[in-house]
C-alpha cells in the first residue's frame, strides 16, 4: 500500500494544535474540528477545515449502508427484477453487485487518495485536461447533487407508498391512495428529515450505527420468518427453481430482460459515494472513506444475495400475481403469502421506518456535496447557501434545508403519473454515474501521471484495468436505465421519461456553464491562507484563487508527492 503523508515542521517538532485550528479551521484555536493530519491532508486539497469530524470509520460505512438500507431497497425494486423470474432475481443481484464493487474500488483509489467533500468534481477538475477540466468538472458536481436530491427523493416516495400499504393491508385492500395522498405522505416525510438532519447533528454519527442495526433486525426477521411461514417444503420453491428458472413478463428478449434485473441492485447499492461527501467530517479520511464504500457494497452484495435466495424460495411460481399484487408493493404480497395480515403489518411496519432511516442518511449526504459545490461558488445562490451553522453544530444548515424543499418540487412528479415519479428513481442511477464514471475516466485518460496512491490503492498492476472496467458498467447502467423495462412499444404511461429528465439535467447544467458559468466558474476555490504550490501547477484548487488563473496541467505532481514524508499510519 502507498502512503499519504502530511508535512512535518522544518523544526523536526510536532505542530500545535491549537495553531492548526486557526490556520485551517473557521473556528477559535480553542475548539478543535479535527485531528493535526486530517486538517493537514485537508490543506493540502486546498481547504480550511470547517466541519466537525464527528464520524468513524464504522459510521461512515454506516451512513452509505444505512442509505442504501438493503431490504426496503429491494422491496422497493422487485418489479424490475421479478419479471425475469428468480434467475433474475438471484443471479442478476449476484452479477450486477460484483460489478458494482469493481466500481466502489476504483473510487476508493481517489477516496483515499484525495479525501474531500466535493471530491467526484474536485477529482473530475484535477485530472481532467485543461480544455475540458471545467465544463466536465461543472457537470459533474450538478449531476451528482440533483442524482442525490434525485436519491432522496426516490427513497421518500418508496416510503410513501409502503406506509400507504400498509393501510391497504389493514383494511384488507378496500382502500387505494390517490396521488395526491402519496403526495402528501411524501412531503411529510421530506420534512421530518430536514428537522432531524438539523437538530440531531451532533449525534448523527453515532445514529448510523442505530441505523445500521435495525437494518440488520430487519434482514434477519425477514430470512427467518419468510421459510418459517412456508413451513411446509411443498410449500417453498426447490433449488432448481430458484437458481435456473427464467422468465419474462416483458416484451423484451429473455437475454435483455434479465439485463433489466440488474436496475435493482443498481439502485440499491447506490449511495457508496456517500462517504466521499462525508470525507471532511470522518476522522482518518483517507482510509475510512475507501473502506465505508468497500465495506457497504461488500454487505449489500452478500446479503442481498441471501435475501433474494429466501424470496426466490418463498415467493409465489405465478410471478404475474405478485406484479401486480392488490397491496402494491410484490414485497408486501410475498409477506402475505408467507405470515398472513397480521405478520406482514408487522414487517411492513418495520420495512418503512427503516426506509425513513434511510432517507434521513441521505438528506445529510446529499447536504454535504450541496455545501461543497457552493462552497466552490458553482450553485445559484452558492453566497446564500455557503454559511456554516455554528448554533446546530458546525452543519451546512441552509443546504439541508435547499435539498428538501428541491425534493418536494421535484416530487410533485408523483402527482402526474406512475411513469413520470418512478423517473425519480432512474434520475439518481442515471445521474449519479455520470457523476462516478467521469472523475475515474478523466483519472485514466488524462491524469494517471498526477495520480499518487492514498493508503488505500489496489496496486499498479490492477488499478487502471478495474478503473476502465468501472467506467464502461457505468456507461452501461446508465443506457439500461433509460430503457422502458416492459417492451420496445411502452405507452405514455408505461414510458421511462429517464431519458427525459436526465438530458434536461446534463443539457440545462452544460448550457449554464457555455453561455455564463465558463466566464466565472474556474473550478474548485481554495480557502486556504496560501495556495499549495502543486495544486497551482497541476490545475487544483489554487488555480481557482481569486484573481488567478489556472496551470496549463502539464506539470505532472499529485498531491501526494507535495504532501511530505509523514508515515501512513498518521492518517
């Protein structure tokens, strides 16, 4: 493993603490936000420590697996994987997932490597070539904060739609909510979690590992009590049922619609940059961020596959059924199949409140990457949005509160049809790798050279292959999800307005930068006292300096050959 290492004084003696808070930190020398090396490396991106690192290694992997909340995001997404029957269900989790973690190690190269908040743009911005470096970086951080505002709002409305039926099991299917009902259930929930993404700052950390529990609570009553239910084995599927029987209940090949399966796990195992934006509150980003990502999609790809095995075995062989199940939701039907009214009140119970959970871990990362981008001056408003609250502590309080209210409006999707909201789920698969696959790409085409290992690095030999392997599933993941997933021929109501959504997303954030942002956006701003030399020369955050123009990039030095000598065990 490589080390990134951190400045020593030219005296030999270890730097002040106290002086460390007021050269890198907006706060008194008195009240610390980090750690002597976190603030250092920090520095050395370009940034004043501003935040309070109030986040471990476990909860930092605890915020993206609390995110990605495994069972309520496979619930939410069975109908994309049920239509290919269990070989799509089982195989195609296992399949996708792999390909996912080949992705969470390409970022956790950069993760380790370069530790920031904003670090999908930073990382575009640094590697990318001085022709482009801008616009691409400019694009990115836009699609990478409305793909998690797009996260949030998905999460929302899944929540929305379990809690309703949940009242549709309890009055035994005589009551369907209208649009507007789901609505409103939507709205309610967007704004309990900007008030507890507010209020609860100070212990959020500590609440991941809560989150992480119920999480775990909830996976194993489910793999219990699904078999248990069934107690009979004519009542379960057999093996060979459950790892080789194909289906298709679209008009698609078989070939292609089991490739649709693989939306479910995309979305779901989605959130692993999380720990990216939460790089300047973790303490010892440079390796709890890459191992939060590894260690979340690592779970989530096992215990997914174990998951999707139990309801393969457990769920009903007339798959069109349980599509289009009178409670809708399939996980609420294949519960009732299984545990009857009063056990699936009780796990749907359990389901939704974990989802809420769910949606609160993202409001703050997707708060996070908010700040970032307007700290960088990139956002409308970035003056209004910038401020740090010292009073809810050390939190970027008005972002919080931009990304609900942008959920709310983009939620009103839900009012116009089934197909125009289930867009929002696409939104944060579609938006959200442009905003992965770019920095990784501009990492290997242009900036290999400038590229200096973090602790974390999986090596010479393998780093570039699993980068360039990572770039094209993501290119891939994005054309699957604009696809209609029932057939070439899809009606207004059945069509994926994906496609829709998202070129309004790239074209209106490129649009921007070509008419008026080229003219004032120059890429990441350091706020730093003094600009590090390297990062001037190589096209980082010193060449964004008011009043000073950007390096030419040819000068090849990374952040880490400048970072000093510093062992990797002081990180």
């Amino acid at each position: 493993m490589a080390s990134t290492s951190v400045d020593v004084p030219s005296d030999g003696g270890q730097l002040d603490l106290e002086k460390m808070a007021s050269r890198h930190s907006v706060v008194p020398a008195g009240e610390l936000l980090a750690g002597e090396a976190d603030a250092e490396l920090l520095a050395k991106l370009g940034y004043k420590q501003e935040l309070r690192r109030n986040f471990t290694m476990i909860e930092v992997f605890g915020i993206a697996f609390s995110i990605m909340g495994l069972l309520p995001s496979i619930a939410s997404t069975l109908a994309f994987s049920i239509p290919a029957g269990p070989v799509g269900m089982v195989w195609g989790w296992f399949i996708a997932s792999g390909c996912i973690f080949v992705v969470g190690l390409a970022m956790a190269d950069l993760g380790s490597a370069m530790p920031t908040s904003g670090g999908l743009y930073w990382w575009t911005h640094y590697f990318g070539s001085p022709k482009t470096r801008n616009a691409l970086s400019f694009l990115v951080g836009y699609s990478n904060t409305l793909g998690l505002v797009g996260g949030l709002c998905s999460i929302d409305y899944g929540f929305a739609l379990m809690f309703c039926s949940v009242i549709v099991i309890a009055r035994d299917g005589n009551w369907a909510p209208s649009n507007g009902e789901v609505y409103a259930v939507f709205v309610a929930c967007v704004l309990c979690h900007g008030v507890l993404a507010s209020t609860l700052s100070k212990i959020m950390g500590k609440l991941q590992t809560v989150f992480v529990v119920m999480n775990l609570v909830l996976i194993a009553a489910t793999i219990i009590a699904l078999p248990v239910g069934k107690r009979l084995s004519t009542e379960r599927n057999d093996a060979h049922y459950i790892f080789t029987q194909t289906e298709n209940f679209t008009t698609w090949p078989t070939g292609w619609a089991f490739m649709l399966s693989f939306l479910s796990p995309i979305w779901t195992i989605g959130a692993f940059d999380s720990c990216v934006h939460l790089s300047e509150e973790a303490a010892n980003a440079a390796k709890a961020v890459p191992y939060g990502i590894l260690m979340s999609i690592g779970s989530c790809w096992i215990l997914g596959f174990i998951i999707m095995i139990v309801l393969a075995s457990c769920i009903n062989p007339d798959l069109e059924a349980v599509l289009g199940s009178a409670y809708g939701q399939p996980m609420a039907q294949i519960y009732y199949d299984a545990v009857g009214k009063n056990g699936t009140l009780g796990l749907m119970s359990l389901l939704f409140i974990v989802q809420f959970l769910m949606g609160l871990s993202i409001t703050v990362a997707a708060s996070r990457q908010t700040w970032a981008f307007s700290r960088d001056g990139a956002l409308p408003f970035s003056g209004f949005f910038r401020p740090i609250s010292k009073k809810f502590g050390y939190i970027p309080l008005r972002c919080v509160w931009g990304c609900v209210f942008l959920a709310a409006i983009l939620g009103l999707l839900c009012l116009i049809a089934p197909a125009a909201a289930s867009a929002l789920f696409s939104l944060a698969v579609a938006g959200n790798n442009v905003a992965w696959g770019t920095p990784i790409l501009c990492r290997v085409v242009w900036g290999q050279k400038k590229f200096v290992p973090g602790p974390f690095y999986t090596g010479d030999r393998f780093s570039i292959p699993l980068a360039w392997f990572a770039v094209v599933f993501l290119v891939f993941g994005i054309i699957l999800a604009m696809f209609p997933t029932g057939g070439p021929n899809p009606t207004p109501e059945t069509m994926n307005y994906t496609v829709v959504i998202n070129m309004a997303v790239w074209g209106g954030a490129l649009g921007y930068y070509f008419i008026d942002a080229r003219k004032w956006f120059t890429g990441p701003k350091t706020t730093v006292e003094e600009a590090p030399e390297n990062m001037l020369a190589a096209g980082g955050p010193a060449s964004s300096i008011e009043g000073v123009e950007g390096g030419s990039g040819s000068d090849t030095k990374g952040v880490g050959e400048k970072v000093g000598e510093k062992s990797e065990s002081a990180i």
